[in-house]
C-alpha cells in the first residue's frame, strides 16, 4: 500500500530534550516536504527536498533540522525544542515535484512542555 | 508575496443543501497551480484536485465541483447536496514563485474553512 509513515504519532516531551520525527515513503518520489498545522494559520511549509541530498528552507524554518540521506526517508530534527513548537505536523511527498498531488502522513502531534 | 484567503472560517449547512467554499489568491507568477484538500474529523490530508493557471475549465467530479476564474483570482469549490461525511476543514492552496515569478516554487495554503453538515 502506497503511504507515507510518519513516527511517532504522539509525543509530549520538554524544553530542550532533542528529538527526531521521522518520515518514510514507499512511492520512490523524489520531493517531500514538512509542514506545521496550528490552529487559525492552516498550514505552513518548514523544510522540502527536491531529491536526495536537495533541501530547502520553506516559510518556517527556524528551529529546525532535516536531513535527506535517502530518498524514502525525510527526518525533522528538533535539536532543543520549545514550547512554541508544540503543533501538528505533517510529512508529505509527491512523485516529481510539488506542483504534483502531495500525499500526506497521518500527522505527529507534539507537545513541548 | 503570494497569498490565499479563505474568508469563510466555519460554515455550517443542513444536509443536502448545497455550499460553496470560497479561495481567493494573489500571485504576480503567471505559471502557478491551485490546489483543494480535506482534512476530515480524523486527521489526514486528502489531495481533492489541482488547476494549473492555463487550464479555466471548471470541474466536476460526483457531488464536488470546482470554478476557476482568473478574472477574479479565485477557485471557489461547490459541494452539491452535502453529505454529514463531508465534514470536514478544507484547504485551498497555490504553488507560485512569488513576486518576481523566478526562484523556486512556494507552496501556500489558506488556513482552511471548517464545515459541519448537520443531519
């Protein structure tokens, strides 16, 4: 089944204590994305990569890592999260390019005490 | 800076009226696409369509249908005899690449219209 899984889905932690969310794809596509979702502000773009080894800063970017070292996998790097971090978070990943239909992970809510 | 509005933040409707969700943008590119997704109660993400800027032709897709306009920058998003399942907030997005129409392309969403069909 074609999906993008990202882990956890689920996480309260505290300020400071870094951690990893991590994205995977089964499609071979070549972009894939992360955004933040928070109430009242819809959906806004942290970080993209066009392809292995390719990324690139979206709207959001401060406070925050990503690494893309294979082409299924797409991390987001929280190095010392805060509290202004807690959001809803999803991965996403398209075939070519962003201008094709993403497909979406099932969310990762933090929350950073 | 490219934008999009979605002026309608909740929308509530009986079932089997008709809405219409309404998405206006702001782009100077002249090469940009639009894009409509769901998000229901559940929590994921689900790509309805996409319009590319030189495809005007409206959509039809079962209950869902969609009007693009240029004239007036918008890509208004009708659901026909509306269904307690299509509860749900709705995104409506725009990749450009912004003022100058050169660089990389952005992807914008609105912050989504909430909608209740209530039985």
């Amino acid at each position: 089944e074609a999906q993008v899984t990202q882990n956890p889905r689920y996480l309260i932690t505290v300020t400071g204590k870094k951690l990893t969310v991590t994205c995977s794809q089964n499609m071979n596509h070549e972009y894939m994305s992360w955004y933040r979702q928070d109430p009242g502000l819809g959906l806004r773009q942290i970080y993209y990569s066009m392809n292995v080894e390719v990324t690139d800063k979206g709207d959001v970017p401060e406070g925050y890592k990503v690494s893309r070292k294979e082409k299924r996998n797409f991390p987001l790097i929280l190095e010392s999260p805060s509290p202004n971090q807690t959001s809803l978070y999803f991965c996403a990943s398209s075939l070519s390019g962003v201008n094709q239909p993403q497909h979406f992970g099932d969310g990762t809510r933090l929350s950073i005490l | 800076a490219q934008k999009v509005t979605q002026a309608q933040t909740e929308i509530s409707v009986v079932e089997k009226e008709d809405v219409t969700l309404d998405c206006v943008y702001e782009t100077r590119d002249t090469t940009y696409y639009l894009f409509w997704y769901k998000q229901p109660p559940s929590g994921e993400l689900v790509f309805l369509i996409r319009r590319n800027s030189f495809d005007e032709q409206n959509e039809i897709s079962g209950r869902y249908s969609w009007n693009f306009q240029k004239s007036t920058s918008s890509f208004n998003f009708t659901i026909t005899a509306s269904q307690v399942v299509d509860s749900a907030v709705y995104f409506c997005a725009l990749l450009s690449r912004g003022e100058s129409g050169a660089g990389s392309y952005q992807l914008t969403f609105g912050k989504g219209t909430k909608l209740s069909v209530i039985p």
